[in-house]
C-alpha cells in the first residue's frame, strides 16, 4: 500500500466515534471463548470428549492469541492497522457462525480457530491504535472502556449460554447466535477504517523486530503470562467446577457471568486509575492479591461463599489483566514499539497460557475432580506477586 503524499487526508471522526468504533470490536474479543465453559458437559457429551479435548476449545483460540500476534504487526504494515482490525472482526464473525454447524467436530475446531486468529489480530493491533489515535491522558480511559466492552460480553455469553441453548434447542444455536455481535463489530469498524486507514504508511509503521534482547520486555511478558494462565483456566474450569458440586449448569453459567462481570468493574477502574499513577505496583499488587485470594477460596471451601469467591477472583482477574495492557503502551516509546512489545508479549504468555486450560483439564482426569486445580491457580498467584515487585516505573522503554 502506498499513501499519495499529494492528495490530502480525510479528516479523523470525532474521539468519541472512535471510542464507540473500538468497544463494538472489543465487545468480541472474548464471547468466542466465554460462551463455551457453561456447555462444556453437553458439548463433551454429545461429541464424546474428554475434559482435555473439551479445554482444548478454550485453549485454541489462546494458542492463536500467542501464535498470531507477532503476525498482526506485518499484516497492519502492508494493510494498515484499521483495516487489519477489520479484517480480524470478519474472521470472528466467520468462525462463530460456522458453529452452527457444530455437532460436526472438524467444524467446531475450525471455527474455534478462524475466531482465535481473529482474536489474536485485533487484541494486538487495539492497544497500538490508542496509542495513535488517542491523546496521552486518555489512554488510559480508552483502555478501560475497550475493557469494559470485552469483558461485558464476556459476562453476557456466560450468563446466558445455557438459556439460549434451551430456547435454541442446541448448544450448537447458542454458539453460533454470537455472530451477531461480530457482525455489528464488522458494521461499526468498517467505516472508521476508511476515514483512519488512510494516515498509515508503511516507511512509518514497518513491523520491525520484536524485541527479544529487551529485559523489559520480558518482565512485561512474564507477567502477562501468569496473569493469562490464571485467567483462561478460571474462564474455562469455573463453572464446570461447580457443576461437579452438583449445581445446575444454568446456575454455574451464572455464577460464570458474576465473575466475568466482576472484572468489568476491575477492568474500567484499573486502567482509569492508572492514569494518575506512576507506580503500577500500587495496583498491580492488589490485583494478584484478589486473583489469589479467590482461587484459594475455590479449593479450600468452595461451598461457603460461592459468589463471594466469584466476585473476589473477578476483581483481581480483571484488573490484572487491563493493567497489563496499559503495560503494553506505558513501556513503549512509540506506537509502533507499542505493536513490537504486544506481539512479543503475546506470542510467549498466551503461547505458554494456551496450556492452561488443557492441563487443568488433564488434571481434573488425573484426580477425577477439579478441586486442585485451583490450588495449582494459587500458587501461580503467588509467583505473580514476585514478578509485579521488579515492575518499577524507571523501567528502561521498548524503542
């Protein structure tokens, strides 16, 4: 793509059309993966598969989150950003309309899949679009509203899996009903790319390399590691786990969504702070202290205070897990350092996280129940803390 210097750009949209345009894609960056969990044991029964095969529809789309993230910067350079991001929304209203046809095993694992590189494309390419076409002291807010956006539906899909599998008939209805959302995401995105595709240019915003040789640039993707282990095997094992102690799957589904809901609280709040803060370890630290506090909950007396445990666990997931993307814009220079620092960070936390809810399920075939999962979910808690103490805010930048 070349931009013709002669010819003048068409004017930006407002900040808040844009904002409006970022939270209808954000709001799927996460329904593919949470509409799943409530259903696992219809899913898994009527395909026949195990509790590793069945966490391996969690662990796809993350293993496409790690894999194809370092992909999405060379994609925007020759497409540019905006429309890259479009074409990843396309690529989610795919593969969630092909579960549909889910009942066939081929299809669900494409599906997952096609939503996955889609996932992987946008969640990278978000962070850097803040930071290009929004000012300084809003990131931060833009952050949370993209935040509040993706967790939002993610609370959603969970809340209401299992009804829309009974009103549908099928769990395969309930699935495939979220291309919906990807499909206002597509409407909503398009326009704003042909009014902000035009300002990018490839001699500005070449890939570059990612940047292995910056410690930085590991501490922020060690941490985003841990932090992704915990959530996706909470997303994923949480209301199977109370369905083992013999709830409903609506009411688990609920509860899903309590803690999902949870996290758009911690999730707008965390980033918003985060602007008047220098030092993130003030509110690092409480996050990894809830998420571990929550899972210990889960394993030691998980029928005490169900919605409690939910709560505390959603609040700390949540705000770990914006913070980390303000993370991604704090240590970096520039927007394009910014895209080089996610898709390295990408690439190792959500390629090693991608094992997580498949060896939790592993562990739950192992031991035949899912109770120490959540004792394992702790303990990675714990080393978080560790990693969040050498997060100092003198931290030399990504270039």
């Amino acid at each position: 793509m070349v931009l013709r210097r002669d010819r003048p750009l068409c004017p930006l949209p407002p900040v808040w059309v844009m904002a409006l345009a970022l939270v209808a894609v954000a709001a799927n960056l996460r329904i593919a993966i949470t509409s799943v969990p409530p259903l696992l044991d219809a899913i898994s029964a009527d395909l026949g598969l195990s509790h590793a095969a069945a966490g391996a529809l969690t662990t796809l789309p993350v293993l496409c989150m790690g894999l194809f993230a370092p992909v999405a910067s060379r994609i925007a350079h020759h497409t540019g950003a905006a429309a890259a991001v479009l074409g990843a929304v396309i690529s989610i209203l795919v593969g969630t309309a092909s579960r549909f046809a889910g009942e066939h095993v081929v299809v669900l694992y494409a599906g997952t899949f096609l939503c996955g590189v889609g996932i992987a494309v946008a969640g990278t390419l978000l962070p850097r679009l803040v930071k290009t076409f929004f000012p300084p002291e809003r990131t931060g807010l833009v952050t949370g509203l993209y935040m509040l956006a993706m967790m939002g539906g993610a609370a959603l899909s969970s809340a209401v899996a299992v009804p829309l599998a009974d009103r549908l008939g099928s769990w395969q209805g309930s699935l495939g009903s979220w291309s919906v959302v990807a499909l206002v995401g597509a409407l909503a995105w398009a326009p704003f790319t042909l009014r902000a595709n035009p300002h990018h240019t490839p001699d500005e915003e070449g890939p570059g390399r990612l940047p292995w040789r910056h410690p930085t640039a590991w501490l922020v993707a060690g941490y985003l590691t841990l932090q992704s282990w915990c959530f996706y095997s909470a997303v994923t094992w949480l209301a199977p786990t109370y369905v083992e102690h013999g709830w409903s799957r609506g009411s688990a589904g609920y509860l899903a969504a309590v803690f999902s809901g949870a996290q758009i609280v911690s999730g707008l709040l965390g980033p918003v702070v985060s602007d008047r803060t220098r030092d993130m370890r003030r509110l690092l630290w409480p996050a990894a202290v809830l998420g571990t506090i929550g899972s210990l909950g889960i394993w030691l007396s998980p029928l005490t205070a169900p919605w409690v445990w939910a709560v505390v666990t959603g609040l700390g997931q949540g705000a770990a897990f914006s913070l980390a993307l303000v993370l991604l814009v704090r240590y970096a220079r520039t927007p394009e350092a910014s895209g080089r620092l996610t898709g390295m960070a990408f690439l190792i936390s959500y390629g090693l996280a991608s094992i997580g809810p498949l060896a939790m399920g592993l562990v739950r075939d192992v031991t035949g129940s899912l109770s120490l999962v959540w004792g394992i979910l702790a303990a990675i808690g714990v080393v978080q803390l560790f990693v969040v103490q050498r997060l100092r805010p003198d931290l030399r930048r990504v270039e």
